[in-house]
C-alpha cells in the first residue's frame, strides 16, 4: 500500500497547481450559474471501512425531497466529463482516497450492498478510489460492480493503476458511453 501512496503523490503532486485552478474555476461557475451550496460533502467508507467525508462539486438541486432533486444546469455536463470529482483530488492529497480504487460506498449502502453482494466486502482491502474497474467498464448493476471490485483488490498493480488512469482521461475527453472499455471477458454475463 505504501507504493499505491507514493504513486497517487509522484502523478499528483506536480499537478496540484493545475488541478487547483481547475477546481477553482469550476466552482466559480457552479456558483454564479447554480448558486449556492457550491460543494457536496457525504460521509463515505475508506480502507477498512474508516470513515471519510467525500468532496464533490454540487450537480443536484437542494430539494429537502431527494425524489425531488434533479441536476443543476451545470450538473449533466460536470458529470458527463466526470468534472465533478475533480475535488476528491484533495481527498487523495490527504490520504482519504487513491485515484484508483473501487468508488467509495456510504454507510447505508455498503450495508445494503454488502447484504445482497457479499464479494462486496473485498472492496475495504484497498483505498477507495476516484476512478476504478468498475468506471471503466460502466458497470452496470451492484452484482457487476461487486465482481470488478473484487477483481481489482486481486488484481492491484501500478500497471493496472495506469491503464485505468489512462481509460479515464480518455472517458473524460470524449465522454463516458464513447470512451468506457469492455468487460473483462470472464465477467461478461451470459
């Protein structure tokens, strides 16, 4: 694990200057274009189930009704880039996160999901992450998501950490239908 931090710090920590004005601009647009609150915080679950406040750009409405909700006028388009998680940079700055891992679960979810989806659990062995296994391939459904989480925590390497790195910068260029990669062959359903 101490080479997973050191990796997530040797690519980001040149690139804070940039990621910062990113973050600072976009949050700027959030809100002379959707108001306030400019930011979204939930506590998530980290590595061993450690828990964590998750740091994102608002692309919802503030309904107190969350059936209510709908996207802002920014959020489909911070979303579709994924530019809405440019914040959890700072997660991983501070140690909360790595920019690759299985996507952070709440509380209440892994709960659920854990239940229902037991190789589930087998996502609390690594550091969450920004983008993961299971954003490449949009997985689709928690059995799917729970089987490439599982796969990755087997599987975790730099090697695999950077093509996943490099499947997301090309997601986040040309969109997430247009860029995600296929299932592993072993995971396709039948």
């Amino acid at each position: 694990m101490k080479g997973k931090r050191l990796l997530d710090l040797a690519l980001m920590l040149p690139l804070v200057p940039f990621f910062g004005l990113a973050v600072g601009v976009l949050a700027l647009l959030v809100l002379i274009i959707d108001g306030r609150p400019v930011f979204f915080t939930q506590p998530r679950l980290g590595q061993g189930r450690r828990v964590f406040r998750i740091l994102k750009l608002r692309t919802m409405t503030c309904e107190p009704d969350m059936r209510a909700r709908r996207p802002t006028r920014l959020g489909n388009l911070l979303r579709h880039h994924g530019l809405d998680e440019l914040p959890q940079l700072f997660n991983v700055l501070i140690g909360d996160m790595s920019l690759v891992g299985p996507r952070p679960l709440t509380p209440e979810d892994a709960e659920r999901l854990i239940a229902s989806h037991p190789p589930l659990a087998a996502r609390f062995e690594v550091p969450p992450g920004i983008t993961g296994l299971a954003q490449v391939c949009q997985a689709r459904g928690a059995a799917l998501t729970a089987q490439l989480d599982a796969e990755y925590a087997r599987a975790r390497s730099a090697s695999v950490d950077i093509r996943i790195l490099f499947r997301t910068t090309w997601i986040n260029v040309v969109g997430k239908r247009r860029g995600a990669r296929p299932l592993p062959p072993h995971l396709v359903p039948r």
